[in-house]
C-alpha cells in the first residue's frame, strides 16, 4: 500500500511534518554524496562493522538467555572486557571475533565486496 491508498495517513504526515523545510534537490544530492564519502572512510567502516557484530552478539545472547557474566565465564575473561566489548569501545581481533561467535552459536563470516 502507498501514501496515495491511505489519505488519513497522509494527513497525519503532513500535520506532522508542517513547518519543516522541503527537501530540495541539492539537500538529496549533498546527502548523497554525504553517504558516499561514509563508504570510504576508514574510520566509520570499522565503527560500522563493529557495530554489526556487537548487534549479532547481544541478539544471540539475548535468544539463548546468555548474560555478560556468563559470556566472560565461557570466554575465561573479565565482565568488564565483556561490557567494554559490547559497548563498541574493544579493539576486536579476528581470533576474538570467533571465539565470542562461537560462544553464543554463531560463526563468523567475513566478506570482502568490491567498492
């Protein structure tokens, strides 16, 4: 169903939306080319995929009622490495990467796409 199929909606967008300013073409191709400069930076890639990892963890950890002292039991390391870890502060290394994987039933893949 699109915007055109559902006027109420349509007027609650636009109730919820007056004032603000129209988004003009120049505004989507700044953002554009915003997005497209994210896609080579270094450092918001690695928060990115630092990012997805930790999400994939704390999901599986939450499906199989794991908890962050059972996490750093079955990994033999600290609570506090485990709370900085999910967190987005650690520095993982591929080795940790797999080994938390494990842990919580999952394995890491690791993809490499062509920019």
């Amino acid at each position: 169903m699109n915007i055109e199929e559902t006027p109420a909606e349509y007027k609650v967008i636009k109730r919820l939306t007056k004032g603000w300013p129209k988004v003009t073409e120049k505004t989507i191709a700044t953002l554009k080319k915003a997005a497209k400069d994210l896609e080579t930076d270094p450092e918001y890639q690695t928060m990115w995929q630092k990012s997805v990892f930790v999400v994939a963890i704390t999901n599986a950890m939450h499906e199989s009622g794991i908890s962050q002292n059972e996490l750093a039991r079955r990994l033999k390391v600290s609570r506090q490495y485990i709370s900085r870890a999910l967190s987005h502060d650690a520095n993982f290394t591929i080795e940790s990467m797999v080994r938390i994987a494990l842990v919580v039933g999952l394995r890491l893949e690791i993809t490499l796409e062509k920019q």
